[in-house]
C-alpha cells in the first residue's frame, strides 16, 4: 500500500470551500421556514409539521447517493456529480419559495392548508433534500481524500466554512431590513427582506460550489484502492452489498453515534421551529395565540433577530470549534460540548431581553460545533478501509433525518403537553443532557 501523503491547506480548503455556500442555504432555511409559514397561515400546533417532509426525502435521497456514489467513476468525478445536481436544484427552489405568497394562489384550504402553504410545503422538500445532496458529497470526499492524520483538522476546515456560512444566512434578513428593504408585507406575503436574502444565497451557493467542483480533482479507482488499502481484485469477487445488509453489518460506532444524534437533532429541531414564536414572546411581547400574530411588527422584527442570535450561535461554534482539538478525549469534548449546549437552550425559557439571548446562543453553539465535526470523525475512523465509506455515510444520515421527523411528528402534541413555544427551548435542553448521558455508549476505535 502506498504511503497516504498531506493534503496542502489549500487543498483541504478547496475541498470543502463550497460547503459555505450550501450552509448559507442550510442557514436560511432553518432560520426562516417558520417565519415562512407562519406569514403564510400556519398556527404554532402546525409548524413542526413542515419539518417532517424533508428529512423524510432525506432519509430516502441521502443513503442513495451514497450508495450509487461509491459506484460512480466517470471524468466528472465520484462524488461531485451529485455535488452539482443538488445545487443547482437548490438554487431554483430557492428563488422560488419566498414568492410562495404572491403567486396569488386560491384562498381554499386542503386539509387544513391553503395552496400557499402547500407550494411552500413542497418548495420546501425540494430544497432541503437538494442542500443535503449537496452537502453530503463534502463529507465523503474528506473521507475518500484524507488520511487518518489530517481528517480531524479537514473537518475542522468545513465546520468553520460551515459556521462562517451560517453566520452570513442568518444575518441576510436584518442587513437587506438595515439597507432599507421592507421587513413587513401585506398579511399572507413573505417581506422583501427575506425574498432577497434566499436570492443572494443562491446566487453564492452556486458560486462556491461550482469552485469546487473546478478545483477538486477526485482520485481514480486505483488511486483510492492504494490509498485506502483496499484489493481490487478481492473486490471485484466480493457481491456488492445492499443498504439493508449494510446496516446490519454497520459497526457499533454507527449506533452509539446515531443514539447521541437523535437527541441532538431532536433539540435543533425545536430550536429551528419555535425560536421565532419564543423570542416573539418573551422578548417583543407577542401574543402567539392571536390570529394574524405573524403579521405584526413585533413577530417579523423577532424574525430577523432569529437571524442575529443563530449568527451568535455560529460565532460561538466557531470558537468552541477551536477549542475542541485540545481535549485529550473526543468522548469527554463531546459530552462537554452538548451540556453546555443543553444550558443555553434551558436558559431561552427565562430570558426576556433580546440582549441577553447572545449569551444562550453563543453556549448553543458549542454543541453545534461538536455535532458538525465529532460524530463524522468517529465514523469514518470506524470505516477505515471499507469500500462501502458513502454507503455508510448516506445511511449515516439517517440518524441526523430519523430524529427529525419524530420530533416534528410529535411537536404539536408536545408543544400542547408544555403549553407555550417559549418552553419547547427547555424541551430542547433536556434532550441534549440525553445526548450528552448517551455518549457513554460509543466505543472509540
């Protein structure tokens, strides 16, 4: 086997610089959907629903390619096919969205939807499935090009463009608002402000990727055999293996990791959902359970300040980000990193000074960080050598989707069982104090 050489600086950020791009997409996403929807129509119990659909697609669309990846070998690459595909379908879901509420749709609801929402709701699915086919190909070329030696400080490189791109989507809708842009509309029609922000995201979307894809140049099936130590002609007699066998030879990793994530994602999952409602009321005194609350100055205002403090949060991760490599134990940084977390959620419940909401979002995070580059690097030092290293990570994502969708299934019930969006911070909280108990599961290689 030959010897696994250095990438340059250079070369570890080419391969990930446009993950900045697809993370101000991500960022808009789940710093504005609910602000979306509920300009749209949609009360406080129906807002998790728009979050089922999408990392459903996700669950299906993410193994998939990672599976037909592994297979694919052409002059464009392996991996950066799929990279381009799902930017380029994410750069027409996003110039589309935030019209969702001027197309001047019929006003007749469909179980207990209008047209609006659902255009929205489908937009919607389109584009966070397009954003995950395009991020998911990021995690596997560090995965395919890396060695063991430099992996964790190739991931470290995309969680800061990661963060870095969060912290320009979140901050969009309050820098379109300062130049002068309107940050209200007529009742039912998404603010310029917002309409603008997804126009310029994907505009650099494209641009970063598309960088990428021309500085990238991905290894030939020789190459990556002599560099993952793999025998090509072993596996040329080798059956390929199905998804489902895959999981059921998936190694312990794969679990103790994937039972942490489905705390994790949980807890975002609600801080996405209802930091707009919370920080509506708390901080603006908003009265969420009025109709037309979502039209008012005090909602949209919270709305872009939504953007401000998931940019704090970006900052935090940042830093924490830096600071992670020098815990001796990846387990102990882990387990540090969501507790720290969990008290910033907690705290949201009790604050009603938009000010001091940076301290609760800056500590947010600190788990963010941990989620973004901790799970991958266990992973994939489990996969060392496995021909199947996309397969797994599709399948991988899966623990980021799964949880997801239960917490949004179960939103409106929860959200009627704590009484107020406010407390769903709280709930968040204590799902990342699960996170961190369930870090004592995994077994590092």
């Amino acid at each position: 086997m030959s010897s696994k050489r250095d990438l340059t600086f250079r070369q570890l950020v080419d391969l990930s610089f446009g993950f900045f791009g697809v993370q101000i997409a991500y960022a808009l996403q789940s710093a504005n959907i609910s602000r979306i929807f509920a300009t749209l129509g949609a009360d406080p119990h129906q807002l998790s629903f728009f979050w089922i659909l999408p990392p459903l697609m996700g669950m299906i669309v993410q193994p998939l390619v990672g599976k037909y990846s592994d297979r694919t070998w052409n002059r464009m690459g392996r991996r950066k096919p799929y990279l381009i595909v799902g930017a380029l379908i994410a750069v027409a879901v996003m110039l589309l969205l935030p019209n969702a509420g001027s197309f001047n749709f019929p006003a007749r609801l469909f179980l207990g939807l209008n047209m609006a929402m659902w255009f929205g709701l489908f937009s919607l699915i389109f584009l966070d499935t397009s954003i995950n086919m395009a991020m998911q190909p990021f995690k596997m070329m560090v995965g395919d090009m890396v060695n063991e030696k430099q992996k964790t400080q190739a991931y470290s490189i995309q969680s800061f463009l990661c963060n870095a791109g969060s912290l320009v989507g979140y901050l969009f809708p309050i820098f379109f608002t300062w130049i002068g842009l309107a940050n209200t509309a007529p009742e039912g029609v998404i603010p310029p402000s917002v309409v603008w922000s997804f126009y310029v995201g994907a505009a650099i979307l494209i641009l970063c990727v598309v960088y990428t894809f021309a500085r990238v140049k991905e290894m030939p099936p020789k190459e990556y055999a002599e560099f993952h130590g793999i025998d090509l002609e072993k596996k040329a007699d080798t059956p390929s293996e199905g998804l489902v066998k895959l999981l059921f030879k998936a190694p312990k990793t794969f679990w103790t990791v994937g039972l942490v994530q489905f705390f994790c994602w949980s807890a975002f999952l609600y801080m996405w959902t209802y930091s707009n409602g919370a920080i509506a009321a708390n901080c603006w005194g908003v009265d969420m359970a009025l109709a037309g609350a979502a039209a008012t100055e005090g909602f949209q205002a919270a709305g872009n300040w939504v953007g401000v403090v998931f940019a704090v949060q970006a900052v935090g991760s940042l830093v924490w980000a830096a600071i992670l490599p020098r815990f001796k134990s990846i387990k102990l940084s882990y387990v540090v990193s969501l507790l720290l977390g969990a008290v910033g959620f907690s705290s949201i419940m009790f604050v009603h000074n938009q000010w001091v909401l940076f301290g609760s979002y800056f500590l947010i995070g600190f788990a963010w960080a941990a989620m973004l580059a901790l799970p991958f690097t266990l992973l994939t030092n489990a996969l060392e050598g496995s021909p199947y290293m996309g397969s797994y990570l599709g399948l991988f994502n899966c623990t980021i989707c799964l949880p997801q969708i239960v917490a949004a299934a179960t939103g409106g019930a929860v959200i009627s069982l704590v009484g107020s969006q406010p407390a769903m911070l709280l709930t968040a909280g204590v799902f990342l104090v699960l996170g961190a108990l369930s870090v004592h599961f995994i077994k590092t290689k």
